[in-house]
C-alpha cells in the first residue's frame, strides 16, 4: 500500500495509461449498457403477457411503466366472453396440477385465434375469457366462429388422448364501455367496465339456455358490415337479469355439425315465421311449421324448445316473451336527453311503436303505410340534425353513430321492399318490423343519443366544458307525429 493510500484511506481505481486499456474498459461498458437493454426488452416483453401492447395503445400510454391508477379511455367495442361448459364437475375430477394443466392447455388454442382476429384480452377468469375487439363486431364474430373450430381441433386430440371432449358457450354484445386502471396505491389492474360488458356476460349464460354455442346481440348483428357472410337467426327477445328493457338474442350456427347447419338453412323461413306466430300468440300455426322444422332438423334443440313452448301454452296458457307485444312501451323520464328535438322524436317513437304493435295484437298485420312513412320522415329530419351536431362538435364517436342510422335505414328499407314484393307473410313481417323498433329504441334512441347529448353537455377536452347548441337544433320541433 502506497504513502497516499494510507493517508486517504481511498484505493484509487488504475488508471489506464494505454489506448489498449482504453478500449478495454469502453468494451466493458458498451457490455454492460447491451445487457441492461436486453434486460428492459424482456421485462418488456414479460409485462406484455400480463398487460397486452393493444391494452396500452387503447390508453394512450406508450409503456407499461407509463400506466397510472385512474387512467381511462372510453371507447365502442365488442366484447367476447366465453365459458367452459360443465367445468366445476370436470375439475374436481382432477388434481389442481392437472386442472392448471388442462385450462393452460385450452387457453393456448384460444388465445392466438383471439388475436388474429384483432382482439384483445383484457383478462382469464379461471376457464373464462373476457375478450376486447376495437375495430369492428365482425372481428368479433368470425373470431368466435374460429375459435371454436379451433375446439374441434383440440377435442379431436382430447379424444385421441382418451380424454372426454369439452363443449364451451360464447356470447357477443356490442356497446360503449370504460378500460382503464383500478385497485390501489400498491397493486392495481387493467379492466373494462360497462353496461355493454355486463350484458355480454349474460349472453353466455343464455348460451346455455338455448344450447347454442355461439349467441350475439341485437347491438352485434345492426353493426355488422356483411351480416349475409354469417349463418345467423333469430332465437328470442329475452330480459336479463339487472336490465329493465329486454333486448333481442341470435344464434350464429357456422360451426354446427355440417347436416345440422344445412338442415337448419334449409328449415330457416319456417323457423322464422314460427317463431314470429309464438311471440303474436298465434300457436297452431306456430306449431305446424315447428313440426315440419323438427321433420327436417330432428337435433334442433331451439326448435325443439319452441314446440314444448307452443304444447305449454296451450295447456297452462303461459307464454314465454318480454311482453311488449301485449302492454307496449311505457315513457319514463331516464329517456330525456336534455336536447328538445330529440326528446319529442323519442317520445314520437315510442308512440308509434305502441301504435303499431297494438294494431298487431288486434290482428291488423297488413297496414305497413303510416309505420314506413313516420320512419322515413323521422330518419330524414332528426337523422340530419345528429350528425350535424356531432360533426359541429366534434363528437368523437361520430363514425358508429353514423353507421348506426345507417344501419337502421338499411333494415327498415329492407323490411319496406319485402312489404311491397308482397312474398312474405304480412304477420311476420309485422313482427320483425316491431322487432326493429323495439331494438332501435333500446340500443339506439334512449342508449346512444343520450351518450351523444352528455358530450355535447359536457365535452371532454373542451376549453369551455360545455358545448352550446345551435339555435336551429333547440328550436328544432319538425318531427311529424303520424
């Protein structure tokens, strides 16, 4: 030890003399900094399994370090939740190694399927899934018709293994919900939370119900772009539970065995209009073209369950529906937007639904006039003024509003032209027209435009915090009460 070492007490790093040494210790740090790089990519790439790359895009946030408690982001988007069918008998047949086993095994033939077609998962809950798609429900749909083509992929191993194949339930619902973070100071986590994410959950319980692998919204099928590319039918409008108003179910059968789902095609008219005459209380006809459906389709459960339906009726006259075909709409003061033209539109509506669905029950199917004639004014004149204060005020959901006014034209045209073309029973029609109402003014008039008028209430991101409307809008009173 030198004379300065024992006066300072500080051993002195050596000091490289050489250009040798130079390079040397530039090497070592040049080292070191590609090994704290590599280190930060796979936490990364680790944090990633738990908080998808797509989840932070969605809340604007560039890295997982970047998150904080309280972030949100509203969004409209398609929610998928899926469900093992029987699980808790099928795992307690299992030791908890082999039940980690089997649902990692599932989840890893789901969850690429999810992402190829765009989704999200925003969490596993057990054996379920809680799925997000951003861009569109058709997304959503062919995902879930893939995915469980997928199971049939995997059962065929499950089977080969000696293994008892295993049956999951898929809903799908469409609507506006809140992702975002919650918990607490020292743990917290991703979520999406919603009306829409609640409703999608019932969905899949109601899968069970009606034996259907695959059921979707009324909300699902009015935003799909090609409807025709799907094999979907009307199953029922039911009312879940902590929902007041009922709303309509499909059945999406693409991944029925191939001679059920050319036998449900080939019975589909006389399925639709049987159960158009159950939910009229018109039960012999109903029952006569459920027989011929059950000819054709004998392992057509939902036909099946319609038939019992029709012999219950008639035996104990309980019928199964939600009930707007007999007492009508009921106004309530939690469908005021605020906005006065929409106000009187909505409530215009909701006479007119009430109007035509009571002349259906006094077995007045054939007069389509003042219904078509009120929707073509009514789309025309408050249609315009939406998306003339949406676009003034930059709504930011602009884009699937439109699309919903445009869908909902497209539907009553279609209902309109099939009127004229004068092939389909005029009592079915009358059905599926009130069907659409029912649908728009549940999803539509009292859900979406009250989101529209909230924002131009109290935009987000706005100087002033309050959007004003326009003279013309609030004095707007143009809506013809037919």
């Amino acid at each position: 030890m030198t004379d300065e070492t024992q006066t300072t007490g500080i051993i002195q790093a050596p000091v490289a003399s050489t250009p040798d040494g130079l390079q040397e210790i530039l090497h070592k740090v040049i080292i070191a900094h590609q090994q704290a790089l590599k280190l930060l990519q796979e936490t990364e790439t680790a944090y990633s399994r738990l908080v998808p790359h797509q989840l932070l895009n969605l809340l604007k946030v560039k890295s997982i370090v970047d998150v904080k408690l309280g972030d949100q982001v509203e969004r409209k988007m398609s929610i998928m939740f899926s469900d093992i069918r029987d699980f808790t008998p099928l795992s307690e047949s299992m030791t908890p190694a082999e039940n980690f086993e089997f649902i990692n095994s599932y989840l890893s033939q789901m969850e690429p399927v999810i992402g190829k077609h765009h989704g999200i998962i925003d969490k596993f809950i057990g054996d379920a899934i809680l799925a997000l798609f951003a861009q569109d429900a058709d997304d959503a749909v062919s995902g879930a018709i893939a995915m469980l083509e997928r199971l049939n992929y995997y059962n065929a191993g499950r089977i080969r293994a000696g293994y008892t194949p295993i049956q999951i339930g898929i809903g799908l619902n469409t609507g506006m919900v809140m992702i975002g973070t919650v918990g607490g100071t020292n743990r917290m986590d991703s979520t999406v939370i919603g009306d829409a994410v609640n409703l999608t959950a019932r969905l899949q319980e109601a899968t069970k119900t009606y034996h259907a692998p695959l059921i979707v919204s009324q909300n699902i099928l009015y935003d799909l772009a090609t409807p025709d590319k799907y094999h979907i039918r009307f199953l029922d409008r039911i009312r879940v539970k902590g929902k007041s108003q009922p709303l309509s179910i499909y059945e999406v059968f693409d991944n029925d065995p191939a001679e059920l789902r050319s036998s449900k095609l080939a019975c589909q008219p006389l399925f639709d209009e049987a159960i158009a005459f159950y939910h009229l209380k018109e039960i012999p006809p109903a029952i006569e073209l459920l027989k011929k459906c059950v000819e054709i389709a004998p392992n057509d459960i939902p036909a099946l369950m319609y038939l019992e339906r029709c012999y219950e009726f008639q035996a104990t006259g309980q019928h199964w529906s939600t009930g707007e075909l007999d007492i009508g709409l009921t106004w309530k003061d939690e469908y005021l937007t605020g906005l006065e033209p929409l106000d009187i539109a909505h409530r215009n509506l909701l006479d007119q639904i009430n109007s035509f669905t009571n002349q259906i029950k006094l077995g007045n199917t054939n007069n389509f006039r003042e219904i078509f004639a009120f929707l073509t004014a009514h789309t025309q004149e408050i249609f315009q003024l939406e998306e003339k204060l949406m676009h003034d005020s930059k709504y930011p959901f602009t884009e699937s509003h439109t699309q919903e006014h445009a869908s909902f034209i497209r539907h009553f045209q279609e209902l309109e032209r099939k009127v004229l073309i004068g092939i389909d029973d005029p009592r079915y029609l009358s059905f599926r027209t009130a069907l659409l109402l029912l649908d728009w003014f549940s999803s539509h008039a009292t859900k979406g435009d009250r989101h529209l008028t909230r924002f131009l209430q109290n935009p987000v991101g706005t100087r002033s915090g309050k959007y004003q409307v326009p003279p013309h809008a609030a004095s707007f009173t143009g809506i013809p009460h037919l």
